[in-house]
C-alpha cells in the first residue's frame, strides 16, 4: 500500500509546520500545498516543506487522499467552496480552524449538510510568528489537538485525522462543537481580547506620556498574545462572537467587583482574590506539566 | 575611609538582592539585615546575604550609613515609626515601595514632613518568587530605578542612593511621586490587577467545566504575573487606589467599545484595533531592547 498525498489548503505555520511534521514521521508519499500568496508558496517548496505547489485549491486538492484546510478562519467557507467540485468520498478533509461552530455551519452552506468525511479539527498551537518560515516539524509534539467529529461523520474519517495528529506527537481530544467554542473563548479568545484592547489603550496612553519606559518583564509576557495576527484575531471574534462576548461582559462585572474592593478598602477581599487566582494558576501549571 | 554599612529591612527577594548585589560589588564594608521572619532571616545570615541579623528594626539600622526599607509597602508607615528613634542624620534612608505618593505620605505623618536625607525610590525588578532564597546579585543588572525625591531631599542623599542603584548595574531615573504613580498604575498595577481577576473568574468555571487543561503557553504568559504575592498585591491596590481605579473604568469602558464592535460585527475596525495593539507592543519591545 503506497504512503497517502497529503494536501495542505494554507501553507503557513500551522499548515506547513503539518506539512513537515508528517514528513519528518514518514507518514506521507507526497505533500501539496496551495496558498494564495505567492512567495510564501515558493518558499514552500523551496525549503521542501511541500513537493507540489498549487494557487488554485481545487486543482492542489484533487489528487489527495488527505486534505487539511488550515487558513484563517474566515476563509475556510470559501476553501469549502472550492473544494466542492473535486469532493471526493474516498479522501479525507479535516481543517484547523480555532472556532468549530462557524466551521460546520459553513459546511452545511456549502454542502446542504457537513459531509462524512470532513472532520473539524482544532491544534492547541501556534505562535505570534505566521508564515511557512516560522514551520517546524515539532511544532504540534506534546500539544493537545480538540476533535469535533458530529454524529453523521465517518469513524474511520476521525481515525484518518486522529493518527496524522497522533505522528506529529499531539494528545487528540474528541468534543462537542459547541463546548470546544465556549471552552476556548475563556482560555484563548477572551485573554487575547483583553491583551489587544490594553495594549492599544496604553499604546494611546504612551504617545503622551512614554510609559513604556518603564513596563518590564510582567508586561512583556502580559501582552505577548497581543503580537497575534490582527486578520485571524479579527476572524475568530466574528465567527464566535457569541461566547466572546458573554465572557467579556461577566469580566467587566468581575472588574467592577474588584473596583469596589477596592473603593471600600477591603484588605480581606483583595487578599483572598488574589489568592483564589494564584491557586487557580497553580493548577493550571500542574496540569500543563503532566 | 572606610565602606558604608547597609541596613536593610525586608531580606526578601527585593531586599537580598540588593544586600548581596552591593557585596558583589564590593561597595559596602558590612550588611545588617532586619526581618520579622525568623526563619527567613536565619536563612539570609546562613547564606551569608547579610553579615548581621536583628529582629528588630531600630537595632538594626542604628549604625548604618545607609537604610533601605524593603517590606511590602503596606509596613513602610510601621518601619519609618520604628526607625525614628535611631533616625540619624548622617544616614541616608531609602525604599523601594511599589508606590510613592502613600510613603510620601506615611513619612509626612510620621515625622511632621519628610526627611531630608530620605529619597522614596522604586526598582523595577522583581520576579514571582519571593523570600531570600530567590535573591540574586544581578536581579537589578539593566533594570530601570525610579527615585522621586522631593524639592526639600538633600542632593548629596539622592547622589548615594543613585550610587547603590548604580553600583548594582540598575539604570536610574528621577519623577515626580505623583506621575511614577500613574505611570506604574499603567504598566504594572493594572495588568496585575487584569490578571488576578481574570484568573480567578477562569478558575471558577475551571472547577465546572475543567477548562484548564485546554489552555495553552499564551495563557500561560498572560496569568503569569497572577502568581505574584497576594499580599503586596492587595497593599499595592490600598496604597494607589486612585490611580488603579480611574484605569480600571477606562479599560471598562475600552472593553465596552470592543464589545460593541463584536455586536455589529465591524471587520475593519476590529483589524484596526488589533492591528494598533500590535504595533504598541512592537514599539514597547523596541525599547526593552534598548
């Protein structure tokens, strides 16, 4: 049995870092990748990540018999699109996308209803770098991939994607589409909401005064996140707003709480709140460890 | 003529630092050290961070040439009572409180007005470890110090402690109490605050819906600074509550323009805002660089 074509619609660091993580395991006869912009696609297949190089999806998809989507998410509808007049029921589809509800509701537009062999996907990775220069094999090695398989998709579709994570060194997890939304809408969407919207206020505040001087270390890590792609941050707002927005509405009436604490001078209340987050990322930190 | 003693009261991280950073420097003949803790005190004579060890702060300070108060800064009004006795001219007297405008303060009512051979400062170091076990002689290499003096400080005081600051590597500004409050308000007092209170909401619904275990290294760098000590958190919140407060409604406020761009789904203004985010933090890395 010959290797499986790999496809790779979005050569940037998250597909392309797929693209040579499944080389380097020895898990795939061949890889293509298609990407809309130009150079980043010859740097591609200049630096090997990829053996074919496509601008049109359907033409670099046809071939496969695995096919991840893995550009922003506000362009996976039109990825779908694409893709439909080369749709083949014995390949396999998955994507990267960082919301799933969206996904699969673009799915159904596209196709009346999500086809059996495309299994939403999502790797808990990445970094502030984009790009195919910023791939590495073992970008996805120890990091946790969230499966959102519905009822009507194929097992032996989610088994496909499952051992391709599973070769690149990822923990694959299986989850409702929706409780994937609103559990990372609290661990990464609403934390880089937050960091952008400080970051801009205090980016204003230093024009006038130049604090920036003077932040350090606490405030570099603080604000890393807000380093992120501005398109794909932009994107994953729209396509889960709903969740984004409740938890940024119960922050703001957690703010004021603490506002009143500390309006009232309550030494107590402060104390214990700040203890109760210290505890809580200490648990947190056991757990990323194990 | 021989080398100055230092006295310094608080050998925690902040405190040690400096005791065994002057020693390394060979700026000082002898240190005497004053903590509350006894263990941890034992701890700074065993290791030979101080070279004397007292439990009591007028004891300790009293043939000293020069006196750093480094508890957290709720106690710097208990240690300028306890120092009184002994307060000698000839010393110079230092902090390194978080907050200027409170120290002021509690030196007005302890002595009537404001010493003059006490300059306020601040060092912006520090780490989530606490307690002289994480002191190190190079915590303050590169690092920024703000001194604040007041009109009436002797110039020939502000040179020594400008000295010590040096000698340890430390780049040393000057500021008005009243700006380095709002200053430090922005960079430091808000994002801790941020982070407190976010952890701690997040916490909660981790013990619902264990949440924890899907957040990845950009959670990790965004809570960090929810580590910190509770307890110089919550003084610090007392002690620059003003200031703390008017950025809290502001960042509300900022949260709520966020919101609304969500809610009507604005692409380009929420391009916009994260793009500027982005561009802020590149403009503060730029500088740390420096």
């Amino acid at each position: 049995m010959s290797l499986p074509r790999l496809g790779i619609i979005g050569v940037g660091l998250i597909g392309g870092s797929i693209a040579c993580g499944a080389r380097a395991a020895g898990g795939v006869g061949g890889v293509a990748g298609v990407d809309a912009d130009a150079a980043n696609l010859r740097e591609a297949l200049d630096s090997g990540v990829v053996d074919f190089a496509y601008d049109d999806i359907a033409a670099g998809a046809a071939d496969c018999d695995m096919v991840v989507i893995a550009t922003p998410v506000g362009a996976i509808e039109a990825v779908l699109r694409a893709l439909r007049p080369v749709w083949s029921d014995r390949a396999v589809y998955t994507d990267v996308g960082s919301t799933k509800g969206n996904v699969i509701a673009a799915a159904e537009r596209v196709f009346g209803q999500v086809p059996s062999n495309f299994v939403p996907g999502h790797p808990i990775a990445g970094a502030e770098r984009s790009g195919v220069g910023a791939a590495r094999p073992d970008l996805y090695a120890g990091k946790r991939v969230i499966l959102t398989p519905l009822p009507e998709t194929r097992p032996a579709a989610v088994d496909a994607v499952e051992t391709l994570w599973r070769c690149l060194g990822a923990r694959v997890s299986h989850m409702a589409p929706d409780h994937h939304d609103e559990v990372l809408a609290a661990t990464s969407h609403l934390p880089h909401v937050l960091a952008f919207a400080l970051t801009a206020m205090l980016g204003r505040k230093d024009e006038q005064d130049e604090i920036f001087q003077y932040a350090a270390g606490g405030f570099r890590d603080f604000t890393r996140i807000a380093s992120s792609d501005p398109k794909m941050w932009r994107d994953i707002c729209l396509a889960n707003g709903g969740e984004i927005l409740a938890l940024l509405r119960r922050f703001r009436e957690q703010l004021r709480a603490v506002e009143s604490l500390i309006e009232q001078r309550s030494a107590d209340e402060l104390f214990a709140l700040f203890t109760e987050a210290r505890d809580a990322r200490q648990r947190f930190l056991d757990q990323l460890e194990k």
